[in-house]
C-alpha cells in the first residue's frame, strides 16, 4: 500500500512538472540593444493560443503579441532601451479562453559594439582596401604600371574632334540616378575631362541631366573645366540642363535633343535602366558616334549591341585613373586587381570545398 | 570593304508592329509549358492554409505594368481563390495605384471580400530597404495607419502583426530597386519568411541566383511568358496569355530578321572573296 | 581653404560610415539611415533648383523664337497645368487648397490630376517603353552577325533564348523524349539564363563592386576630386 502512494505521489509529481511550458527571452544578437527574442514551447499542455504581456519600469502591463504557435519564436523590437529590465509574462489559454498556464520571466537588452555576423565582411573590406591604399602610396616609387588598353576612353579625343570637325555638339547624359550612387559620379568625373577636351576644341556641348542635385553638380564640374582650359568665356550654363525626374520623359527629352541636335557624339556615362537601348538607337539613327558605360549588367547587352565602344562595370570606375595617368590614381587600380585575384583564389577553394561537401567558408562568409 | 545592304530597318518595325498588334486582336491560342520556377511560386501559394496572411508589395510603376500586372492579378487572384489574406503595401510610389488597380479588376469576381478583413491596403512607405528593415523591427510602427487612414489597430487583418513573424509569405513584384533583393535579404534571410517574387524579363538573371538550396527565393515570375504559365496553372488565361501570342510572333520575325542578316552578310562576304581572286 | 574643408568632411564621414557599418551601438547603427533621410531632405529643396533651370530654359528658347519653340510651349503648359490641378484639388486621398472637387471629380471620374495622369502620363510612359520593341528588333538584326566564334556564341545563345520563352520552342522539342528531355528549348532557355548569363552577370557586378570601391576610396583619401571641379 506504502509503495504504491509513493508511485502515485511521484507519477503525478512527473505529470505535473511535464506540463511546464518553457519560456525563454534572450537579448538579440548583434544589434544596438533595441530587440529582444522571446521563444516558447507549449507542446506539453493543450494550449490553442498563447499571450505574451510587458511590463517596464514605471509603465503598465502591454500586450505585445498573441500567436496560435505552440512553438514560436517573436522578436519585441517595440520601445525597448538597452540595460532595462523588462518583465513578461505568458499566458497559455486554451481554446475557450482559459488560461492553462502562466510563466513570468524578466529579461534586458544590451547594445553591441560589434556586429559578429560581418567579421568575414570586415576580413575582406579590410584586406581589399589596404591593398587599394598600399599600392596608391606605393605608387610613388614612380614605378610605371601597366593598364590594359581601354577602346572607349581612348577614343574620347576622336570623337571630341569629330564633333568639332563636323561642327555638330556632342552630347553627355551622366546616367539617370541621384548623386548617391557611384555610377553618377564616375559619369561627373568623365565630364570634366570631357569638358575641358570640348573647351580646348571649341565645341558646344549639351548636358540634360534627370535629378536636380547632379544639375549643381554638373553645372560646377562643367564651369571648372571650362576655367581650366582657359576659356571661361566659352562657358554656357544653359549647356547643363534639367528635364525631368521620369525616367521615360527623360528619354522622351533626350531622344527629342538628339533628333533636333544631331550631336556627332553621344556620351552614356552613368546608371541606366529600360531607356539604355532607346537613347542608344536613336543615337545610332541620327549618325552619332557612341561611347557608353555602366556597371548595370542588365543594361550592358544593349550598350554593347548598339554603341561603337563600351565601358563596361570597372573600366568606367577606372576612367579617371585611366586617363589622369596619375601614379596614385594607377595605383588604386593595381590595388582593385589584388582584391580580384583574392576573389579568385576565395572562389576557387569555395568550389573545390563545396564539391567535397565542407560547407565551413560558404557559412563563414555568408552574411546571416 | 564594301558593307552589306541593310534592309531599311523601317521595314521591321511594321512588321513588328504587325506581328504584336495582330495577335493581340485575334487571339491565336499558342500552348503554353510550364517551367520550374513558375510552378515553385504556385506550391508555395497553393500550400499556404487558409486563413494565412500574405505580405504583396507592388514595387513598379506603370512603364512596367505590362509585364508585371498581368501576374501580378493571376497571383492575387490565386491568393482569394485560397482564401489567403493579403496585405498590400509598395516600396514605389507608384505601386500603390497598381495595387488599387489590381483589386478594382478583382472586386467583383469576389464580391464577398471585405475590405479590412480579407484584405488591406498599407499604401506606399519610402526608404526602400530601411523601412522593410523597420517593418521586420516593428511593423506597425512603419504603417500605424493603412491608405485610408484608418488605424491598423482597428483593421481585423492585421491581429498580430507587430513584424513578419505572422506573416505566412513575402511576394514583390519587382521592376528594380527597392524590390525582391531587398526583401530577399531581410524577409527571408533575416526573419526566414518564405519570400517569392515577379519580376520583369530582363531583370531575370540578377533575381535566378537566389533560387538556391537556401531557398532565399521560393520560385520566381520572370517576365510575361511566367506569367502566362500562371494563368495557365490557375486556370484562368488573362492578358498575359493573348500577350504571350504577341510575343512569340514577335521573337519569331525578329530570328527571321537575323537568319536574313545572316544570310546577306555571308553572301556577301562569298562575292567579295570571289571578287577578290 | 575652398577645397580643403570639402575633403575634411568627405574624409571624416566617409571613415564613420564604413566604421558604422560593423557597429551596432548607438549612435553608428543609425548613421546611414540618418544620412540617407538628410539626402532626401537636401534632394527635396534641391528639386526646385531642377524646376527654375527647366523653366529659365525653356523661357529662353520660346523668347528667342528657336527652332521648335512651340513645343516648349507645350512643355511649360504641360507642368503648369499638372502643378495647378494637383495643387488646387489634390491626388489621390490628399485634398488640395480647394478640398477633394467633388464636383469636378464626379464629371470626369477622377481628380482632374489623377484624370491626366491615368489617361495622359500613363499611356505616354507605356509609349515610350513599347519603342524597346522596335529597337530591340532593330539592334539584334543589325548586331547578331556570325562574323567570329565570340558573335557566333551570342547569336546561337540568343536564338536558343528567344525560342525557348515562346510557345514555339515548346512546339519544337516538345516530342522528344524524355531521355532528351534536357535539350528541351525552354530547359536549353532556362539552363543559359541560369548558369553562363547568370555567372557573366556576377563577374561583372564583382569588378564593378570593386571598381566602386577603389572610386569610393579614392574620394574617401582626396585623391580623386573630379567631382569637386578641381584636378
């Protein structure tokens, strides 16, 4: 009889604590202490629905989220500071609304100096850019460094004298994004040259531009160039114009310049979408001589189908580099090629690895 | 070196202009396979339980309506047939209008939707990647509001939502940048919610490479022949399927095109050798 | 001076954001997206300098009676009349300074601006991207001829991906079997698309990722200040 009440006594002691529910809040990983994980498992009890409640210091009881989930997982990234603690409580109902169980539990957050998840990003941005900026101080030796022939940017002086031979304006079109984007400022940087060249040779040159801050921006680079090559006279500033924001009313603006204008040379330099081919043939049909670049691999096809010479992805980054001849300049280039030979060799081990079925540097640099 | 004679390209532009047009008014029919990616999409729609809630987020603008509408309707239309939920929202401005758009073609194949319940409209939120960033932090937070200025608190639909966790799935419809890659990486690699999109044919090779064994995208609608084949596996031909016509007879003139320019420039090339001895 | 203390602040908010994008912690974590809103705020004001250099361009060809005036004409009534209307009545669920115009709204359907911009703006901008079907038919005749094994490679690949995205591809190969199944058009199609374009497209974005890298640090250190109007 003895031994069968403490059967019974530790049989129901094990049921009973079976039916706990676990309810674990952690602080989010690599972030600025703005979010807390909370994970619950209420598979052991009949719950149809759990809510989970917060309360901080010197404010009331919130509802942050209720979830049908047996097993869940919710980040609360709402009003929440790092270093205070928080009080949660979960309650388990079952389908009637009643409550089976609660769990209160306390937890804070804490604000990261460094995010764990990018250290291969870090490796390879640092490794990159200290090869960049040695060989850009190294260059210095006066040691001369070979760059590869690049057709489009050689061929900017032939086009510039056809144009004036021909004494038709050459047209510039710095790509169709904001000055954010690099692409914009790679196209302003081969509109100074462009300019000067255009200055020197005294033919006109027309700038319609898609965003209001590359106008500023142009307008100056175009002003500078024109001071440098010692005709400020020469300067129009009607020569740098805006259209419009639209993407195809700016085409529609362009097609119509280059109709009316018959430039002898048109210049794409920048960003592009859809309207890559649409500027590029009608550019072709009116006679012009073309030069495009961009580092929009979608766009690039259309370019090269439909443009006498083609930049294309880092030669139009490299063209400031390319044409100034500067020691520094080169020597950034020289530094961007190490960071592709270890693209290479990182590539190469990836395949072999991921062939041999060792996941270890796919998962070391993926970014999650 | 003499150039080959070109057929004045104003030729092939009626042509063109034939081919597209025609199809379009008569409608031919052409049988439709359809591919991997497509079918992916369509499982993951077809498989969602009823009741789930769908994030939609139209993110282009009318220059690349028709390409994305057309799957863009099949899709929403596949998501009522399921009695899934969805949640529109547009990282474009412009977005928002072809989201209204899309439910003012729908409303009276479902005349028993409500509004609110069944389905909500967000609006459009700029920031682009920031604010799906934010939305995954604290979703009504970013939208405490839906377009019409009612508050999200109020709206059935969106019990719960406080980030992606409630949210079944993550569909863009993408013409460019923000789009599906940004809803890839926080959607889907940040908060593991299945994600899947549509997108326009030529951005097609940029989207393919998340299609993986990660699964960061579940299938992918890539241009109008993709969304073609969705109409054809929700059964329901639509503007996609005539366009699909138009196109083939399209492609079809311009190979013809290229075998002529071909076939010109190596006789030519015959005449110049034998010319030449 | 004049150009020193742009490159001070280039240098110095350059190293931050790099820095911010490894740390968390306040005040770094929110650096970018700070920055990013003050560049909407700038780019906001800056949109009127755009709307002044359209109209003073516009203005000096219609004064001086250039060729084509008239359809400068058109364009500065087109943007008076679109500013005005949304101005006056609103778009959409906005009002404007006039309220909602239910009057005018209930005779066209719309808003007056929403009217022109789904019956006028619309149509123009699908217009305008319809052309890509005339000049892509255009491009490829004049550009896909074999004259080498490179061309040769492009025009085979580009045949094979246009058949496979229509419905004549399927009718080609579709009786094969199944043990040939993988030379299937629209598997040939998918298969280019996926592998080789996608791998050409990737090495591409990688040289040009670095080239944005050598630019940006180039920029970063002063070295390069085209962008300036300088050397």
């Amino acid at each position: 009889m003895k031994k069968t009440l403490i059967f019974l006594f530790i049989f129901i002691s094990c049921f009973l604590f079976s039916q706990e529910i676990s309810f674990n809040i952690k602080d989010k990983p690599n972030d600025d202490g703005a979010a807390l994980i909370l994970s619950w498992d209420t598979s052991q009890i009949e719950a149809s629905k759990i809510i989970i409640e917060r309360k901080a210091p010197d404010s009331d009881l919130i509802i942050i989220t209720s979830s049908q989930e047996v097993v869940g997982t919710f980040e609360d990234g709402t009003d929440i500071d790092p270093g205070i603690e928080y009080n949660y409580r979960l309650s388990a109902l079952d389908e009637n609304g009643k409550v089976l169980h609660i769990v209160r539990t306390t937890a804070s957050s804490s604000s990261q100096w460094f995010n764990k998840k990018k250290i291969s990003l870090l490796i390879l941005a640092l490794l990159i850019s200290v090869s960049i900026v040695y060989y850009i101080f190294s260059a210095k030796s006066g040691k001369d460094l070979y760059i590869r022939k690049i057709g489009g940017l050689e061929s900017m002086d032939e086009s510039v004298g056809r144009a004036t031979e021909m004494g038709r304006p050459i047209l510039f079109i710095p790509g169709t994004l904001d000055l954010d984007d690099m692409q914009t400022i790679a196209g302003l940087t081969l509109l100074r040259r462009l300019a000067q060249k255009a200055a020197e040779y005294d033919a006109k040159l027309i700038v319609p531009v898609c965003r209001s801050m590359v106008l500023s921006t142009a307008k100056e680079v175009v002003k500078e160039a024109y001071m440098k090559a010692g005709r400020p006279d020469a300067f129009d500033p009607d020569s740098v114009f805006y259209l419009t924001d639209d993407q195809f009313g700016y085409v529609a603006g362009v097609d119509g310049i280059i109709v009316r204008e018959k430039p002898a040379a048109n210049f794409f330099l920048g960003a592009f979408y859809a309207e890559s081919l649409i500027l590029a043939e009608t550019g072709f049909s009116s006679g012009a001589i073309q030069t495009a670049g961009t580092a929009m691999p979608s766009q690039l096809p259309f370019f090269v189908v439909a443009c006498d010479y083609t930049l294309i992805g880092e030669e139009l980054f490299a063209a400031s580099a390319y044409l100034s001849k500067d020691p520094h300049q080169l020597g950034s280039l020289k530094g961007q090629d190490f960071g592709k030979a270890i693209f290479i060799v990182v590539l190469t081990i990836g395949i072999i690895l991921e062939i041999s079925g060792v996941h270890f540097l796919k998962d070391f640099l993926a970014l999650h | 070196m003499r150039k080959t004679k070109q057929i004045d390209r104003r030729w092939l532009f009626l042509l063109i202009f034939f081919g597209v047009a025609l199809p379009l008014i008569f409608t031919i029919g052409l049988p439709l396979e359809t591919t991997k990616n497509v079918h992916m999409v369509y499982d993951l729609i077809d498989g969602m339980p009823k009741g789930s809630r769908a994030l939609l987020s139209f993110d282009y603008d009318p220059a690349s309506m028709p390409e994305l509408h057309p799957m863009a309707k099949a899709v929403v239309k596949h998501c009522f047939d399921k009695e899934i939920n969805i949640i529109f929202t547009a990282m474009w401005p412009m977005g928002v209008q072809m989201a209204d758009d899309i439910i003012e073609q729908l409303k009276d194949d479902y005349p028993d939707l409500k509004y609110g319940e069944d389905y909500v409209n967000l609006g459009f939120k700029a920031g682009g990647m920031i604010t799906i960033q934010s939305m995954g932090k604290n979703f009504r937070e970013v939208f405490p509001k839906d377009m019409n200025g009612s508050s999200i608190d109020e709206l059935p639909i969106m019990e719960g939502i406080n980030n992606f966790s409630n949210i079944g799935f993550v569909f863009s419809l993408s013409a460019g940048a923000p789009g599906i890659k940004e809803w890839v990486q926080i959607a889907h690699d940040a908060y593991g919610r299945p994600t899947s999109g549509g997108c326009t044919g030529v951005s097609a090779p940029a989207m393919l490479p998340y299609i993986n064994e990660q699964k960061q995208l579940t299938g992918l609608l890539a241009g109008l022949k993709a969304a073609a084949e969705y109409e054809t596996l929700i059964k329901t031909p639509g503007s996609a399927t005539k366009g699909m016509d138009a196109q083939s007879i399209a492609h079809l003139i311009i190979i013809i095109f290229i075998a002529i320019g071909n076939i010109n420039y190596w006789r030519d090339r015959k005449a110049l050798k034998k010319g030449g001895k | 001076m004049k150009r020193k203390i742009p490159l001070l602040i280039t240098f110095t908010v350059g190293i931050i954001l790099i820095i911010s994008e490894f740390i968390p912690h306040k005040p770094f974590g929110q650096l970018s997206g700070e920055l990013e809103i003050w560049f909407l705020i700038i780019s906001g004001f800056a949109i009127l300098l755009g709307q002044l250099s359209l109209f003073k361009v516009n203005i000096l060809k219609i004064q001086y009676k250039q060729r084509d005036w008239q359809f400068y004409v058109i364009t500065l009534i087109s943007f008076v009349v679109m500013v005005t209307l949304g101005f006056l009545w609103g778009t959409g669920k906005s009002a404007g300074m006039l309220g909602h115009g239910e009057i005018i709204t209930s005779t066209l359907g719309h808003k007056p601006f929403d009217y022109l911009f789904h019956n006028v703006y619309q149509h123009l901008q699908a217009t305008m991207f319809s052309l890509l079907a005339f000049f892509i038919a255009s491009a490829a005749y004049r550009a896909f001829i074999g004259r080498t094994v490179e061309s040769n490679l492009l025009l085979t690949s580009a045949v094979l991906v246009m058949l496979g995205n229509t419905t004549f591809g399927s009718l080609l190969t579709g009786w094969l079997p199944e043990s040939l199944n993988f030379l299937h058009l629209p598997k040939v199609s998918e298969f280019i698309m996926t592998f080789p374009t996608t791998a050409g497209q990737r090495a591409i974005m990688i040289g040009a990722g670095l080239g944005i890298i050598g630019s940006s640090l180039r920029i970063i250190l002063g070295i390069e200040r085209s962008y300036l109007g300088g050397e």
